[in-house]
C-alpha cells in the first residue's frame, strides 16, 4: 500500500490568517492571526494494488484509492499571545494584577551577597523603595531592580551587614487587560479545533477568499526564543475534517 498526494497552493497571493475557536458562527468575531506565507494544503490517499497471478506472473488487477485526508501547512510571523498559544499547544489571556493600595509591601529573602539577584512575588511591573541586607540600608548604588521582571540585584555588600538576610520594600505598580500583558498556559490544549479564514491582500491580480471549516490544529515546530533570524510560527499537519455530507473536504473559495 502506497500514498498518493496532491498538493495545492494560493500562487503568489499575499494575504491575512484568521482565526475561530470551535464550530463556526458567522455572527461572532474572527481573530486576525496576521500575514501568513507560506499557506498550502494536500490531499494524501491510500493506494491498495490488488495482484492477480493466476496465469502465472503476478500483474495487477485493480487499483483502489481509499482513505483520503486533507492537511495545510503555513508560517505566521506576528508575536502575539493567540498565535503563541496555538503555537505551544496551550490558552493564553490577559495578565491582570491590582496595584498596591496603601502601605508598602516587604518581603524577606535569605543567601544575599554581591551579585545574588532575587524574584519578588506577584505579576505586573513593580517599583522597588529600599533594600536591606544584614540590617543595613543599601544605598541607591549598591542595588538595582528590573521594573517589569520583578528582579532585585544585589550589587555591594554594605559595611555592617550581620547575616544574609535581604528585606525588600516596595509597590506594585498594577497591570490591566489594556496593557497588552498576556499569561500562556502550554500544553493544556494540543489540539485546537476551528475555523481558518485566508483573505487575500495583494495589490494585483485576484483577491483570494478561502475558508477552511473544521480543522484541528497541533503545536507547532521547534521555536528558538534566541537567535539572529526572526521568529515565526511553523504550522504543519493542520487536519482538516472530512465532511460526510459533501463526501469530500469542504474548501470554500471565493475568487
């Protein structure tokens, strides 16, 4: 048994991705995924020979294709929490987090020494007021903090410290759903099932409209957080369903 696939393509269509959760409404929002390019599909088949050697040598007698499936493959280039978390297999939604109110906050770490760094708790930006370590003031030279990483720096070790005890005073800054902040959940959610929608941009020739219904979409390839190409999102294997009614795969296009 062999396979036989027929690939298909947009041509040389510039265009947008978006996006459905679940099964598709008209009446509900679409979520721009952003360019997307490459974008193809291929249909794959299963190739069952039946050979017939009753006459002696084995010839064959019927060729039968069954079993088809319909998959897509794209690339989006847009970092945003939607695409990352189709990406990762996972749910993403807005990090929110309510600023301080009132007094300032502390909290107490152990092990401080030139160079230790630590991790306030919490979400969102912070502002760092003052430091101690050993019981001792530091002063504005002998520490540093990263706002929105929520890390504190140990620079210098102030002459008088008693111990490594580190008490960091400060105040969250807060951060809301405006601020475009997102928290990713990965790998709860490796399949994503929807609705794609391709809407051609070129500035020549046909503006393509396709809509893919009912396809299923696994995490993506291997992404590197750190390296001298940019980032993008592969896609490969994006299954669409079969559906009975049509007896066929439903690709809607739109010329």
């Amino acid at each position: 048994m062999t396979t036989r696939v027929i690939t298909g393509d947009i041509g040389k269509s510039k265009g947008l991705l978006y996006w459905q959760e679940g099964t598709y409404d008209p009446s509900k929002p679409v979520h721009e995924l952003g360019v997307v390019n490459p974008l193809s599909h291929s249909v794959a088949t299963e190739k069952d020979t039946l050979k017939d050697s009753r006459f002696g040598d084995s010839v064959d007698a019927a060729v039968d294709y069954g079993n088809p499936t319909c998959t897509l493959a794209f690339t989006l280039f847009q970092q945003n929490a939607l695409n990352r978390s189709l990406a990762n297999g996972g749910t993403a939604s807005a990090l929110t987090a309510a600023a301080t109110s009132g007094a300032s906050l502390t909290h107490t770490f152990d092990g401080g020494k030139a160079g230790a760094n630590f991790v306030i708790p919490g979400s969102g930006p912070v502002t760092v007021e003052s430091v101690t370590l050993g019981g001792v003031a530091l002063a504005a030279d002998e520490y540093g903090y990263r706002k929105d990483a929520r890390i504190v720096q140990v620079l210098e070790v102030p002459a008088g410290a008693t111990g490594d005890d580190v008490v960091v005073t400060y105040k969250n800054d807060g951060v809301t759903a405006a601020d475009g902040k997102s928290r990713l959940v990965i790998g709860n959610l490796v399949q994503r099932t929807g609705t794609l929608i391709f809407v051609g941009t070129s500035k020549m020739g046909p503006k393509v409209k396709i809509r893919y219904p009912n396809v299923t979409i696994p995490p993506a390839s291997e992404r590197s957080l750190i390296g001298d190409e940019w980032t993008s999102f592969e896609f490969s294997d994006v299954t669409v369903a079969w559906d009975d009614a049509i007896g066929g795969f439903a690709l809607e296009e739109d010329l």
